[in-house]
C-alpha cells in the first residue's frame, strides 16, 4: 500500500494512507485541492493540488471528486484499478529478463527487430 507524505499546519510532516485522502478537481482544467485529517491532531486540512498532484494522488488510490468532466486527467493516469491486457509480469519473467540485458548478442538482435 502507498503511503503519502504531506504536511499539516499544525503537526508538519505526516504519513497517510490513500483512503484518508479525498482529492476535489475543480472544472476542466485538472487542478484542485486535497484534504485530509491529521492522524495527530485531528485536525480538518485542505491544500490546493495542481494537475501533476492531482494525477500523482490517482495514481495511488485516492478518491477523485469532480465538479464537472475532467479533460486529460484520465490520459494523465489510468485508473489504478485498469491493468493491461496479457499475463502477469512474474518474479521470473524479471530474473530472465535481467539475463537476456547481460546476452549482448540478445540485445542486439531485439534492438535490430525493432528498426
């Protein structure tokens, strides 16, 4: 699970978690706000969010909100709950990988497939 770090007024720095997070986007333009409670004071904290933290926050989980369509964000950041077409990428998949880059020989030949 992805943790947020972001600052209170009161408290400074404070760790959260994707569901303690609601972002509002505010008309088409893809910026907005966020807000939260502290996990130490308890206190109700709001900051403004441009279009990069927007998606940022999207991209782990959090809660979007809108006032009206929100053109582009969706291009920004896929949903976190899409996942791409075809199988799982494995543990495996990433050890052979790792020794297909060391085969220079390999390397070469997929480089060459793809001019």
């Amino acid at each position: 699970m992805a943790t947020i770090r972001t600052t209170c007024p009161e408290c400074g720095e404070v760790d959260l978690t994707p569901e303690s997070v609601m972002v509002s986007v505010h008309g088409d333009s893809g910026e907005g706000s966020y807000r939260f409670t502290c996990p130490r004071c308890t206190a109700a904290v709001e900051k403004r969010a441009d279009r990069r933290i927007v998606a940022l926050l999207r991209s782990v989980g959090v809660d979007v909100e809108s006032d009206g369509p929100v053109e582009g964000l969706e291009a920004l950041v896929p949903p976190p709950e899409s996942r791409p077409a075809g199988p799982v990428f494995t543990p495996d998949d990433l050890i052979a990988f790792h020794f297909q880059l060391q085969d220079d020989r390999a390397v070469e030949t997929e480089l060459a497939s793809l001019a």
